[in-house]
C-alpha cells in the first residue's frame, strides 16, 4: 500500500512537485500572482493583509505562510516582499528557514526597483526551480509519510450519518498504518466536546480540546455574537441539522476513533504522528488552509449541500453522502459515499474505497477541485486591522 | 406509503428520513433490530427528523444517543417534523466537562 511521492532535504515526502511564489503581504500579491502566471509549474497564494495587523495576526500570518513554504508539496519558495510592511521578508524568510531547508529566494519590490524588474528577477528564480524539481525523482513511499488533512463545509444530515463515518474510518486506517490525520473546526465539536474529548490519549489533551471549545464561545461573546445564532448555516438547516450539538455530533465522526495525541494552535505544525486536532474556525477555507500550512500533503473535504472548494498547494478530495448533491454536481465532487445511506456498502467498505481513491491521488491522479485549478486561500484573523 | 428512516442508537427519540416525506406516510426504521413504525403527521423533506416519542416543552431531543438540543414548542406529538423550527440549541457546562 505505497505512493509515488518526491523526498524533500528536509525528510518529509511530497505528492506534489511546485515552485511557491509567495507574498510577504497584499502589497507584493499581485506581483506574485505575475511571476507565477509567467511559469509553467510555479502557482502563487494570495495574501490580503500582512501589515497592519495586531501581534496576533503577525503571528498567524507567518505562522501559515511559512507553513506554505514548508508544506512537502512545494520544491521551493520564491518569496516576494515590498519593503515596509509590517510581515517583513526577513522575518518571513527567518520562519521559513526554521520550518525547511528546501530552495528559497527572496525580491523585495521597494530594493529591486519596482515591480517589472522584480518579476524579471523572480521569473527568472522561479524558471530554475521549475527545472531542479523537474529532476526529483519520484520514489515509493509507505502511507506512515501521510498527513491527511479532514474537513467538512456545507454540511446536511447525510454528513454525519455517511460522509463523515466514511473519513472516520480513513483516518483510523492511516494511523493504523502509522501515518497521521488532523481534524480541524472547532466551532463544529461544541456539543460534542465530550464525546471528542474521551478520545484524548491524556487528562491534558482532554482539558485542551474542552479549552478550545470554551475560549472559541468566550471569544464570539466578546464581540456580542453567540456562536449558535451563527450555526447551523442557513443551509444546513434545510439540510436537516437543527442545532449546533446536531452539526457537531455528526462532524466529530470525521476523525475517526484512534487516541488523539496532539491539538495544535490554528496553522502550526505537529510534533506528534497520529490522530491529531486543529484549533481553526468553522469556516471552512480559513480550516483547510490552516492544516496545508501545518504540513498536509492530502485533504478530504465532506460535504452534503455540495462545494467547490480546492486548494492550490494540497488536492482537495470532495466526498459526499448526499447521492442526489453527487449527482447534481459531479464536475465538483470526486466520491459518493451516499451508497451507505442506501444499504449498498457499509461504512467500513466504503472506507476502504475512499482509501484507495486518496492513495490514486497520492500517486498522482487529479481531483476534480485541482483540475480547475482552484486556488481558495483564507486566513483567520484575532480582530480588527490597525 | 411506507418510508424508510435511521435510527442511530436505541435511545434516540428522533429518526432520519431517507426519502420525502409527505403526511400520513408510514415512516420504517429499526430499533435494536426490530421493526418499528410511526405516522408521519406532516409532510417533511428526505434526511430530516422525524419524533418517535410524544415530546413537551423542554424535553431533551436524543440523536447519535446524545443530547442534541431542547424541544421549544410545548409538544410534538410521535410523528412530528422535528427542526430548527421547534428544537433549540443548549447552552454548554465546559467547567463540568472538564
């Protein structure tokens, strides 16, 4: 049960081979996105803040950018900075040296001259490391080298009773296999927090997960919004969810039933191999992005009402169990697990199913979100800009 | 007709539909293995939940064998279309939980 992935200098194992040109901030964005239309093989992030942010935001902006960087999927990073800004090139560069050793060069707009002889220098940084990735070879790994990213957004009835028991039973066999799987959005495990929390390999992972929980509510209360005016979605309620506990008892399935052995902070990377938990919003972009920045090379997205999320650095496999949504929508959604609903396949055989896809698109097949190229990028922020 | 639902633990009062659902349907599931049945009183959309015991004002609703919300209206008689419309969210004792 191997995959065809490329070895970073760094140890980790990718399943794609791309040159990252990323902005330090909103001011060199569109100089990236430049730079990376002009390279075959290159793709860029878009960044729409990166100054002018509190300490907080700083620190989540270098924390996910960085994770970019590091993320196994990318040969090596061009980073693109103006000059002034708050997140500054040496920092960022500072981040990322900590996180990887792979290639990376850094332009900065206001040095350089501007923006034409800064996409001259960068273009040409980021032609040459389109041709070094080319000549990685592509070696066979076990699925210990996986870190599965689980998300789940628009969210109805048939999530918690297929599509997310289905993901369950992938992460249980991934970390089985001794690989790792990271289940995110705490918004959707208040309700369920207890039964989550029973899951905790110790006392102290226990109280983190209750923490999370209660510091996300506290956090909403404090700019006079209660988290459950704001969910269930519209959408989810005519899908069937009621009420939040509803919504999450029905998530929480998604990460399956192994010990979990670490809750990271929103975007930061695992000291730990297992069962893994995210502290990230709802939202399920400002999620997905959030777990690319902590390393992981796949992502499997449920979803009921159908979505199109994709994600330019890690593919996005869309799964749901809504057998009418699957076919309402197949040019979005690569796999139906609504079989279980009807009795066809029970849930461990549909998992077992669901692996095998993950694993084509680990070898290297294109999911549905990555074939149009889809490129969502979302970060959570503390509060207002400065 | 007759339609089916899921019951996901023996202690649940609520089931899902897996069909539209219009009134005077007769709603299928299995509790522990046995067959069991309940009217539908109204018309409800497919994966929506239908109550399989009389509820009052209150009454915790049980789905996945857990608690997830509280009956708002004063009664929804066996058959109901249970939703965002007569269930309410509860607030959280974390302090408890931990």
């Amino acid at each position: 049960m191997n995959f065809y992935g490329y070895k970073r200098p760094d140890g980790r194992v990718g399943i794609r081979n791309k040159v990252l040109i990323l902005p330090t901030c909103v001011c060199s964005a569109e100089t990236c996105r430049k730079v990376a239309s002009q390279v075959e093989g290159a793709i860029y992030v878009n960044n729409d803040a990166g100054c002018s942010e509190v300490e907080q935001n700083l620190k989540i902006c270098y924390d996910m950018y960085s994770g970019f960087a590091a993320n196994p999927n990318i040969y090596g990073t061009v980073l693109i900075g103006l000059g002034c800004e708050g997140c500054t090139p040496e920092n960022m560069k500072n981040e990322i040296l900590k996180k990887t050793n792979k290639p990376l060069e850094v332009f900065v707009i206001q040095e350089e001259g501007g923006t034409t002889n800064t996409i001259n220098k960068a273009v040409h940084a980021a032609r040459k490391m389109v041709q070094e990735a080319s000549l990685v070879p592509r070696e066979e790994f076990p699925v210990s080298e996986l870190f599965l990213g689980i998300e789940c957004g628009g969210s109805d009835a048939t999530s918690g009773l297929a599509a997310n028991p289905v993901v369950g039973k992938v992460s249980d066999m991934i970390v089985d296999m001794g690989g790792s799987a990271v289940m995110s959005e705490t918004t959707e495990f208040i309700g369920a927090e207890h039964v989550l929390a029973k899951r905790a390999a110790t006392p102290e992972i226990k109280k983190q997960i209750i923490g999370i929980c209660k510091a996300l509510e506290e956090h909403l209360a404090n700019v006079n919004q209660n988290l459950r005016t704001g969910q269930p979605t519209p959408g989810n309620k005519e899908g069937g969810i009621s009420t939040i506990e509803e919504k999450s008892l029905g998530c929480i399935y998604k990460g399956g039933s192994r010990p979990i052995v670490e809750v990271l902070d929103y975007a930061q990377m695992p000291t730990k191999k297992g069962a893994l938990i995210m502290d990230t919003p709802g939202f399920d972009v400002a999620s997905v992005t959030a777990m690319v920045a902590g390393g992981c090379q796949v992502i499997i997205f449920t979803t009921g009402r159908g979505t199109p999320t994709g994600n330019i650095i890690a593919p996005v496999i869309k799964v749901t169990g809504n057998n009418k949504t699957y076919e309402r929508m197949t040019d979005n959604i690569d796999f139906n697990a609504g079989v279980v609903i009807d009795g066809k396949m029970t849930i461990d055989e549909c998992g077992e199913k669901l692996f095998e896809e993950m694993m084509e698109v680990c070898r290297g097949k294109v999911t549905k979100a990555e074939a149009y190229g889809f490129n969502e990028c979302s970060m959570q922020r503390i509060c207002k800009f400065i | 007709m007759s339609k089916n639902a899921i019951m996901l633990r023996p202690i649940d009062n609520v089931v899902t539909v897996v069909a539209d659902v219009v009134k005077g349907d007769t709603i299928t599931y299995l509790k522990d293995g046995e067959q069991c049945t309940v009217t539908a009183l109204e018309d409800m959309p497919a994966f929506h939940k239908i109550a399989v015991a009389d509820l009052k004002k209150g009454d915790h609703i049980i789905k996945y064998g857990q608690i997830i919300g509280g009956l708002s209206v004063d009664e929804a008689k066996k058959g109901t279309w249970i939703s965002h419309r007569n269930i309410i969210s509860l607030p959280r004792n974390y302090e408890d939980e931990l």
